[in-house]
C-alpha cells in the first residue's frame, strides 16, 4: 500500500518510469520485491523496522540508498550486486561483524560516500582505517572526508609489506629498512641473512658455475642484479643551443654528467 501510495504521488504511469521511491517513516517491517522498477536510482527506506534486504535483488540501477535506522543485522549476498551505488546510508542498525559487511560492499567501485557509524562494528579499535583501506572508492566516511594521511595509516594497517615496498621505491628518497622489520605489534626476531656466494662470484657473471650452498641465496643474487636501476642528469643551462653554436657566442664547456645507481 505504500508504494502504491507513493506512486500516485509521483504520477508516474508505468513501473519502467520510476527512479525515485520514498518510503520513510512508515513503520515497515518487510517490503515485497522492487524487481517491477528496474530503472530505480534513488530509494529511501530510512526510519523503519527492516530486518531483510531481499526486495532489493533485481535493482541494478540504484546509485543512492538510504537504509539507515532500521534493525538490519547482517547484510551479506543482498547489496554486492549493486555496482553502481555511489551513496549508501547505514547508520543506527545493528551490523555487528565488520569484516562480511566490508565484504559486501567490495565492488561498490564508484561508492564515495558511506554511513556505519552508530553499528557495533563501528567500536572496532581499527574500524575507519579498515573501511578506508578496503573501500578505497570511498572519500566521504561517517560525514567526515577521509584524508590521504588516513589512507597512508590504513595500508601500515593492513598491508604493512606493501607500505615498506611503496616507501623503500619512492622516487627522491630512499629508506634503508630490512625486509623483515614490520610495523605494528609484530617485530623481528633474527637479523637478516646475507647470501653466502661462492668465491669468484660475480654479479651478471653469467659464465660462473659455481654453486651457491643454499638455493635462496642464487635468486637473492638474481633478484638483486635484475633490480638495478640507473638514473643520469646533465645540466642543460650548460650546453648551447643551435643558434649559439652557429654564431660561436657560447664557448663549449665539457658536460658533466651525474649517474646514480639503485639497487
């Protein structure tokens, strides 16, 4: 009775014209499937008593939906199929376990804004780091902007190798860090390993067959030569251009050149 209400309303004259559906406020527990309105973009369920999110299985179109203050609890295999979801309003429900709602929203890739706040997963210690890290589409979490200092402290988080990979390999700087030493509560527990290399061993010496004792040590070598990577500069304000060279006003100058090397 509700939707027929609210499309009556609307005027709208055919279920395929329907876009927007506001059924807010109305003390609904249930609500029979929306598959009729396959076009459906913005939906308000917002202030109600819903418990399950089957009816919505068939609405591929939504881009904005307000589900926040009802009594959800779990919401796994009823949203991942909207891909084109852009805001997502959960708030003040009951969502408990953080990590199967992340899940769900996984491949909401054009999702920017998103409510959790007032859930019991929202009392997770690393609750908004998580979200940012793992919903990455996200910039606007909790009505407060995700920061790029938030999303540097989310991948520390939750893909510590990956943080030291970015850091070790960014271009002006390099960070003398071991492999092995992890942020966060783990720490390192033995020192790192150098290869043992047989006498005579060379790098690139692709003519030496002598054997590594340890296998490990013979791709750490492999690694390291294939790694190697080499940067030059010359100082342009020091050569002469065309027209300077015809005219002979510029005397030449030998080049220096500047060649670094990263391993």
């Amino acid at each position: 009775q509700a939707i027929e209400n609210q499309l009556k309303i609307c005027g709208y004259k055919s279920n395929v014209d329907v876009v927007a559906l506001y059924l807010a406020r109305q003390g609904l527990r249930s609500i029979p499937s929306l598959s009729q309105f396959p076009r459906l973009r913005y939906l308000w369920i917002n202030n109600n008593k819903i418990q399950d999110l089957t009816f919505l299985v068939k609405n591929y179109c939504l881009t904005e939906l307000y589900l926040n203050n009802n009594d959800l609890t779990d919401i796994s295999g009823s949203l991942k199929h909207l891909c084109s979801l852009q805001i997502l309003f959960l708030h003040n429900n009951e969502l408990k376990k953080l990590g199967k709602t992340v899940k769900e929203l996984k491949g909401m890739i054009s999702l920017h804004t998103l409510n959790l706040f007032q859930n019991p997963l929202a009392f997770d210690p690393d609750y908004r780091l998580y979200v940012i890290y793992f919903l990455p589409s996200v910039q606007l979490l909790d009505r407060k902007l995700v920061t790029q200092r938030e999303r540097e402290s989310a991948l520390h988080l939750c893909n510590p190798k990956r943080a030291w990979v970015m850091q070790s390999i960014a271009f002006g700087k390099r960070i003398d860090t071991s492999l092995e030493t992890t942020t966060g509560s783990s720490r390192c527990t033995q020192p790192a390993r150098r290869p043992i290399m047989p006498s005579g061993c060379e790098f690139g010496n692709n003519t030496n067959k002598v054997p590594f004792e340890d296998p490990k040590d013979a791709v750490l070598v492999r690694a390291t030569t294939r790694s190697l990577m080499e940067f030059s500069a010359v100082d342009w304000n020091k050569v002469a251009t065309c027209q300077e060279r015809q005219l002979k006003n510029k005397a030449e100058e030998p080049l220096e050149k500047l060649t670094v090397q990263f391993r």
